[in-house]
C-alpha cells in the first residue's frame, strides 16, 4: 500500500487536521488512486528519521511549533534529500525553510522566531499582517509547478498563520535553489518550490480547508499523484 506520512502532532481540535484526512480521500477519489496516511508525532522523529521507512510521501502538516522540532527538520530533510514527494502546509512550510537554510543555504543556526533558542539566524518572522482565519488571493510564477498545478491561474486560499519568511534571507535561500513562486497581491511570499526535486512544495496556506467545502483541491491531488507515482 502507498502510504502518506502526516508529520505533525494530532490535534483532532484543530481545522487543519480535521481537514486533512478528508482532503485526502477527496483527492483519492477523483485520481482513482489507493493511497493509506499514517499520523507520525513529532517526537517518534530522530535523526536519520527510520520511522518513516516505507512512507512514499512526507505532509508536514500545520500547528507548530512542534513537540519536537528536530523531529520535524529530519522528516523534511529525508524528504528532501531521498526526493520523497513532499507538502508542507502553513507550519509544515515554515520548518521546510529552517531545514533548507540549515543544511543547503549555508545558515547553520537557522531559527523561527515563533521558537525560543531556535536559531540565531530567524529565517521565519512574524507576518506584518497576521493571517489568522483569513483568506487572500494567490497568484504563481510562470514556469513554476505550483503555476502548472493551478492552471495558469490565481487563487483564493485559507490561512491560520501568523509567520512567514524573513524577507532579509530571501535572496540567500533562492540563491541555494529555493524557488519563491506563490505570492499574494502586495508580492509577499506565499509559497515555495524545489525546482530540482520530484515534488517538494510548500504553502503559507492551508489547501486542506478546501475539504471543509466538500470541494477538490488541484495541490493535494498533485501530491496524491505524486506519492503514487513514487511507490511505483
């Protein structure tokens, strides 16, 4: 069975990961895929992250900061570095920095604001507007993956956040090959891609909520056919 790992500590109180599961069947059923998920807490992580050997897929899901934050940076970085398909959504794409920066951007001592004793270096600070409970429009760079998974087209999406990447290391992660390819109107980043890997994106928003509509999300089933793609 190909099996997603949920990387994050389940809360059935909060929207995100009450939204989740359901997304995910959503998208099994309109792909036609088989797909099983599995909760994997934060701190059953160590180094290396052996828990999530026969895992075709990583979603590093929201509410942060985590049990473990180490649990969660090795999670992404197997992902990253064994090119598991990978989705990071609202603090999943918060972490997904810290790992870049730590172990390809060259800034060891990465950190997020939101986490005392992080990390020197805060490459995830507060929003100049937070964005809990609100919702915007999105639109993707020409060229991107997230611009051919949306169609070419902008989007509305859903956020419960209140941090985002520090624009003073911006130019240092895309110069080690971070894509910045979602942005919201005023041009602040809402998303991210690695151009070099099979699938690794992630979001300041939340596709998952979508699910609370009963509605189809085009990302999570980009993610779904990707997993599948990689258990095969």
């Amino acid at each position: 069975m190909r099996k997603i790992a949920l990387v994050g500590d389940h809360n059935p109180e909060v929207v995100a990961h009450a939204a989740i599961p359901r997304a995910l069947e959503l998208a099994c059923g309109f792909t036609g895929l088989r797909l099983d998920w599995r909760w994997i807490g934060t701190e059953r992580i160590a180094d290396g992250a052996a828990v999530l050997d026969g895992f075709s897929g990583v979603w590093v899901v929201p509410a942060s900061p985590y049990r473990s934050l180490g649990g969660a940076l090795a999670a992404i970085r197997r992902a990253r570095e064994q090119g598991l398909p990978f989705l990071g959504t609202c603090g999943g794409f918060q972490h997904a920095l810290i790992e870049f920066a730590r172990n390809v951007a060259g800034l060891p001592d990465a950190g997020h604001a939101e986490i005392p004793g992080s990390g020197a270096n805060e490459v995830v600070t507060p929003l100049t507007c937070a964005l809990v409970e609100q919702s915007g429009d999105i639109s993707f760079l020409p060229g991107s993956r997230l611009h051919t998974i949306f169609g070419g087209r902008p989007t509305r999406e859903g956020y419960h956040c209140s941090y985002g990447v520090n624009p003073a290391h911006r130019a240092q992660l895309a110069a080690a090959g971070l894509g910045f390819t979602g942005f919201d109107p005023q041009g602040d980043i809402r998303a991210a891609e690695l151009p070099s890997h099979p699938f690794f994106i992630g979001t300041l928003f939340q596709p998952e909520r979508s699910a609370l509509r009963q509605e189809q999300h085009p990302l999570v089933q980009a993610f779904v056919r990707a997993v599948a793609a990689a258990a095969r």
